[in-house]
C-alpha cells in the first residue's frame, strides 16, 4: 500500500495510538466504504497544508471497527501504523490520495 492512497485530511496521527474518528462527508464516507471493501482496512491521516492540501508526512491509520448508521455517517475505530512521507499529491473522487515512502524509525 504505496500508490493512490487514500488520505483524510484532519488531525496528527502517530504510531501505536487509537484515533476515533466520526465520518459524515460524503468524499470521506465514500473512502472510508472503499477502504472495507477492498480489503486493506487502511488509509492515511494528513493535516491540512494551505498551500498544498495537506501535509507533506502522515501516519497510516488501520481501520479495527466500522460502526454505520442508517443516515450514512459512520465512526471508525482506527489505530496508527507507521509514518509516511508524501511522494506525490493527488485526488479521486473529490477525497484526496497520494503516493507515499513509508519512514523506518531507528530502534532505541
């Protein structure tokens, strides 16, 4: 998971540490349903950047649970994976994506 992926534009994200997130757009409704049926249960988290979007690192959050309800919104259990560096920015489907390096941290 390296190429187009998807990336919500929100709040810092870290390794190792539960992210909740309450999911109501539309674009980010519909990324976070891809995101379960695909299969890779995974996305990246990005602050926003006013120049260029959103930031040029992140964190790749794991989705753990997905509760939907019946007006569309949903709230997601997620936890952080692993930092990324952006490679390159893009869209699809009005949610942003990006190609990404993941950062290997040092071990103490």
């Amino acid at each position: 998971l390296n190429k187009n992926v998807p990336i919500f534009v929100c709040t810092m994200a870290y390794p190792t540490v539960p992210c909740p997130l309450h999911i109501f757009e539309p674009c980010y409704r519909l990324m976070i349903r891809r995101c379960m049926e695909t299969g890779t249960k995974q996305f990246g988290m990005c602050i926003s950047d006013p120049v260029k979007g959103f930031a040029d690192y992140g964190c790749i959050l794991e989705i753990r649970n997905v509760e939907f309800f019946a007006d569309g919104r949903s709230v997601v259990d997620s936890i952080g994976k692993r930092r990324f560096k952006v490679i390159q920015h893009s869209q699809r489907d009005g949610y942003n994506t990006a190609d990404i390096e993941y950062i290997e941290d040092q071990k103490v």
